[in-house]
C-alpha cells in the first residue's frame, strides 16, 4: 500500500497551506487581533477549508493520467441518481446524530430537551450551508484522494483517509470561536474515522463526489441542528462511536464485497 507521489504532494500541500491559512487565523483569534466572525476571519477560514478542493484540480491536470482525470470529471457531474443512494446521504448523518442522542439520554437518563435541538424546518437551509462550509472538501478526499488510493483495501483506506482528514482540522481547535475550539481531539478524531467509513463506501458504491459532498453537507447540517456526539471524554462519548464505527465498518464490508462480485461479473 504505496504511495504515489501525487498522493504525497497533495497530502502534504493539502496539509501546509491549510495549517498556514487557519494557523495565521489562530494565532490572530489568540492575540484578540481578530474575531473569527469578521471579513478576515471569515476569508482565512474559507481559504483554509478550499484547499483540498484546488488542489484536487491543480494536481488531477499536473499529472499524467487521463484515465483519472476523466473518472474525476464524470464523478463531479454525476447528478442521476438512485432514490435510495440520495436517501443515504442525507439520512445516515442524522441517524448517526439520533444514536448519539439516544445513547447519551440511555446513561444518563437526560431529558431530550436539553440538547437544545434547532428546528427540524431549518435543515435544508443547513443542509446548504454545509455544501459551501465543508461539502466542497470531498472533491479532494474522495475525488482525488480516494481515487488514487482505489487499490487499497477499503477498511484501510477509510482510516487513512480520515486520519488525514482529522489532522487536516488541527489548527481549527486552536481558532477562538470555532467549532472545534471546544472539543477534545481523540472523540473529534474517531468521528472523523466513522464519518470517512460511510464516505468511503458511498463514494466505492456509486462512483459520485456529488453523492459524498451531499453527505458532508448533512454531517454539518445535523451537527447545527443538534445531533452530534459531545466531543469530550465520556462513557457516552465512547459508546456512541463504538457502535457507529461498528455500522460503518460492516456497511463498508458489504459495499466492498458488492463491488468486487460486481467487477468479475
């Protein structure tokens, strides 16, 4: 499981100009120089969080392979889909939210009320929000990152890829006023370990970034609307992620041995 050095270039690109982009709006949101809800603050973090996404169509016309560039073009034009496949991608993240909240109110016995759920109406404006304020990432992750990691085994290449993608959000947790600034990194980083399972299946399955920027959206847009696991060190915390990784990985398994029958049909 080599990696190429495209793949490198990208990882380590992808990485560096992020961690310059919000780490310059850290240290600013630390010294009280800036608030992350101004224009600046907004442009350092909007910059930060494109990266993935230029530099998915900076390398893909770098490098000398047509037959990935052409895969890469039809994915992000793919927009005929099956009923199920957009149900999936809208639905998942918030069941992954609901358990969290019921495994939460299981423990602990704690009211639903509490978790001050937004209401069920603003989704859709959520939902869109999301696909500019993180969606548009997995054109790098799963139209360029994935693709070129296509050989791996699906499991490995699920946890590489959301390693990365945790790593990636590192400077975030240091931004005053962003929603990272409170979590702890180990329940954030096994998220994002889950999150990539489901991700990586969608995209192996159906071939579409469109597909897997519509998750994201909906991971964002549940998380605004309340459900979301409490990233901190918790019996709940852990328990949660437990079953969901569990799900994830046997849905992956599944969309693998799918995919490989599929292929020597």
């Amino acid at each position: 499981m080599r990696l190429s050095r495209y793949t490198v270039l990208f990882i380590v690109l992808t990485l560096v100009l992020t961690g310059l982009f919000h780490g310059l709006l850290a240290v600013l949101t630390q010294q009280d120089l800036l608030t992350l809800n101004t224009g600046l603050g907004w442009l350092l973090l909007i910059a930060g969080g494109s990266v993935p996404t230029v530099m998915a169509f900076v390398l893909i016309h770098r490098q000398n392979d047509p037959y990935h560039q052409s895969f890469f073009y039809r994915s992000l034009t793919r927009f005929r889909f099956h009923v199920n496949e957009v149900i999936y991608a809208l639905v998942i993240p918030i069941l992954l939210g609901v358990l969290a909240l019921f495994v939460r109110r299981a423990l602990y016995g704690t009211p639903w009320l509490v978790f001050d759920l937004q209401p069920v109406y603003l989704f859709p404006l959520f939902l869109m929000t999301g696909i500019f304020l993180g969606g548009l990432e997995e054109v790098g992750w799963r139209g360029y990152l994935q693709h070129k990691l296509i050989h791996w085994p699906a499991i490995p290449l699920a946890l590489f890829i959301g390693l990365i993608w945790a790593i990636w959000h590192i400077p975030l947790f240091f931004v005053i006023g962003s929603g990272q600034s409170d979590y702890a990194f180990l329940p954030y980083l096994l998220q994002a370990l889950v999150f990539s399972l489901f991700l990586t299946g969608l995209y192996l399955k159906t071939g579409s970034i469109v597909l897997t920027i519509l998750f994201h959206a909906s991971i964002n847009a549940a998380a605004t609307l309340g459900l979301a696991p409490v990233f901190a060190h918790t019996v709940g915390t852990y328990l949660y992620l437990v079953l969901a990784g569990s799900v994830g990985v046997i849905s992956l398994l599944a969309i693998e041995k799918a995919t490989l029958l599929n292929s020597s049909d």
